[in-house]
C-alpha cells in the first residue's frame, strides 16, 4: 500500500490529529492500551511506531488505520517540479496546461466544466494524461492527489516559464493592482549577496503560508473564495534604460537588486 512507504513522523503527526478529533488524550489512550501514560508520550515523542502498534491505538481510539495511512500519504512529500519532458508535454496541448493549473489550484472536475468550455469527457481525458505524466494520481470518481509538493515550482527557462514569459507576464501586469487584497511592489535596493540571500528565504516562507492558507481555504463554500495569483521576481537587475545613462565607471560596478512582488485577481 503506497501510503504505507509515509515516514513515521508524517503517520503520528496525521494520527495524533485524528486523537484530538476524536477527543482521545494521551492518559485515555494509555488507559485503553495498557501502558503508562508516561510511556505513551515517549512513544509519540520518540517519532517511530510499528504497525502492530499503529494498528492497536487506531482499534482502541475508533480511528480508520486506513485513513490515518490514506492521509498520511497524500502530505508525504513529492517532487519540487516536473522534468524537462514532462513539461514539453503540457505546453504541446494549451487545454491540457490549462487543467494541469487548475489541478494544481485544486480545482474539482466539476469546477473545470462549469468555468471552461471543456466538455467532461475531454476534462476526464486530460485527467487521465495528466495522470500518465505523473502530476497527479487519479483516483475513483474523478478525483485526484496532486504528486508534487507545496513547493512545487516551473523549471527555470524551462517550457512552462518560457510559456509565461510569451504570453502570461504582459497580461498579468495590465491590470490596476487596486482591488481588496491586490498589491503590486516595485522595490529597489543595493544588499550584499548574503543579503539577498535571506529575502529569498523569506519569499519561500511567503509561498509556503500562501499555500496553507490556500489549503485551509479549501473548506470553504465556492462563492466564499476568488482565485488569486502570487507572481515573484527577485535579481540583480536595473531597467535598461537607467543603464543606458550610467557613467562609464560605473557600469562594471553595478549591483542593482530589485524586488517584485505582486498579487493578482
């Protein structure tokens, strides 16, 4: 079973969460398996349980092992971006991009048709490469397990970002950045590399709570939440025509650092 190849952490972090929902402590756990519970909070602690074991706490808390291994599989991680090939793909049929982004928003069969002008057969049908090219891992009714991890991004100059640049980055910034929860930054600076360093890092911090706020507000009603895009460019650049005015001396010297960041409906 695929979930059960799920590091012991990632099973005893989704296992615990299933105690607290079902109101089950350490001490009533204890009490229910025979041990301390001194001796149960070593083992959780300990970060490492047998199936036996596993299988012994879900029995006596009324937990689904088979949930707990389900959900433990689906927050393994998975890859950081696609390959070079897998990527080809997805820029070869514009219908089948779209579907992959819509996967990885994790848009329903159901919310694909209703927005697009796919019928349900060519969406099922690009599931279904989708699913060959190993974004996802389609599953009964349509449904689906992305196979990349929150932190998935494009390669570099690769298909998909070449892709943008074409065709997405114009279109994206023609808009007025002035709705509710719209920002749109242009922020010069003149850092040492280690420096830069550092807000690259906390650009990463940025995306990994944007993705766990998109995850928590996947719960809510489809009327409740808008689709919004967060795009990021941070290099040492200067705009070409300020370069243009630069004193000879000083051209060599250049370190211009700026920073874009900007979000959009």
């Amino acid at each position: 079973m695929e979930a059960q190849l799920s590091s012991p952490e990632l099973l005893l972090n989704v296992l615990r969460t299933e105690l607290r929902a079902a109101g089950v402590t350490y001490k009533i756990l204890a009490e229910r398996i025979g041990m301390s519970e001194s001796s149960v909070k070593r083992m959780f602690g300990q970060k490492d349980m047998s199936l036996s074991r596993l299988a012994q706490i879900c029995k006596a808390s009324g937990i689904a092992m088979e949930d707990v291994l389900r959900q433990a599989a689906d927050v393994a991680p998975h890859s950081d971006n696609l390959t070079l090939a897998q990527e080809k793909s997805l820029i070869a049929e514009p219908k089948l991009l779209l579907v992959a982004i819509c996967c990885l928003g994790h848009w329903t069969l159901e919310q694909i048709v209703d927005t697009y002008e796919i019928s349900q057969a060519e969406t099922i049908l690009h599931l279904v490469a989708l699913d060959k090219l190993e974004l996802i891992e389609l599953r009964p009714n349509n449904r689906y397990r992305l196979n990349v991890s929150p932190a998935f991004h494009w390669l570099p100059d690769g298909p998909v970002q070449q892709f943008f640049r074409d065709y997405v980055v114009s279109d994206y910034f023609n808009g007025r950045f002035d709705h509710v929860g719209e920002t749109l930054l242009c922020v010069p600076a003149r850092v040492s590399s280690r420096s830069a360093q550092e807000v690259v890092q906390k650009i990463q911090q940025l995306v990994a709570e944007l993705a766990r706020l998109h995850q928590e507000d996947r719960k809510l009603r489809p009327e409740e939440i808008d689709g919004f895009t967060l795009l990021v460019g941070f290099r040492s650049w200067e705009f070409s025509a300020f370069t243009a005015l630069r004193r000879p001396e000083s051209k060599p010297a250049m370190t211009s650092i700026t920073h874009q960041i900007a979000t959009k409906k």
